[in-house]
C-alpha cells in the first residue's frame, strides 16, 4: 500500500485535503489508495473555478479503464482553481497523486472539522475501522 502523507486530512470517500490549519484555501486531490483502486485514470472532470460547493456534493467524476468514480466536495466552499495540468493529462492522478496529480483548491466556508486524520485514514484503508 502507498504511504499516506503525515501532513494532509482526508475523507471516507479517498479524498486527500491539504492547507487544512491554515483554514483558508484547501489544496483537494483522491488519494494514491483510491489511485491504485481505480487503475489507469483516463479522464478528470473537476468543478469550474467560481462553483460553489457544499461538502458531500458529487462535484465531478474520475473515469479510469476500470470504472468511473464520482468525486465529492471536502468541504464547503467556493472553487478558487483547478488544475489544469490533470484535465489534459489525467495519468498525473496515478503518477503524482499527492503532487502535481491535485485536483481543485477551494476556499473554505465554515469548518473543515470532518476530515480524517492521517491514523484515521490509514485505519480505514487497513481495514481496521
């Protein structure tokens, strides 16, 4: 299994959130685990910069050669930037997932207090929760 970064939180749903203490603008990306899941990610739709969003909402869609998976809100908030670079080339998700494979940042609204912590994730992903 890939490690799993000490400095970001994370959703039930395989999302990885970054920029979480200072509380202002979220970097979000799917984790290396739903990555390896979902095998060669062939195409990524991700929410206009301007949307907003509300956490739980199904914002966009990750379409690998397996299957094709809905991407869901983290949080709150508006949609300040989305990363092209993984629009034309949706291989980053697989090959930098933590890096240059992020998906949109969003400026928060409210709190981020239901994310997972990175033991938490981890217990998750091990079957242990």
């Amino acid at each position: 299994m890939s490690s799993i970064p000490e400095n970001l939180h994370y959703t039930k749903e395989h999302e990885w959130i970054g920029g979480v203490d200072d509380g202002l603008t979220l970097t979000v990306g799917i984790t290396a685990y739903a990555a390896e899941a979902l095998g060669d990610v062939v195409y990524v739709q991700v929410p206009e910069v301007g949307a907003s969003i509300a956490t739980g909402d199904a914002i966009g869609e990750v379409e690998s050669t397996k299957s094709v998976s809905d991407i869901f809100a983290p949080v709150t908030g508006e949609v300040v930037e989305v990363n092209q670079a993984v629009v034309d080339d949706p291989s980053l998700v697989n090959s930098d997932s933590y890096g240059d494979g992020w998906l949109f940042r969003v400026r928060l609204e409210g709190s981020a207090d239901d994310l997972l912590s990175p033991e938490e994730y981890t217990a998750l992903t091990s079957g242990e929760s």
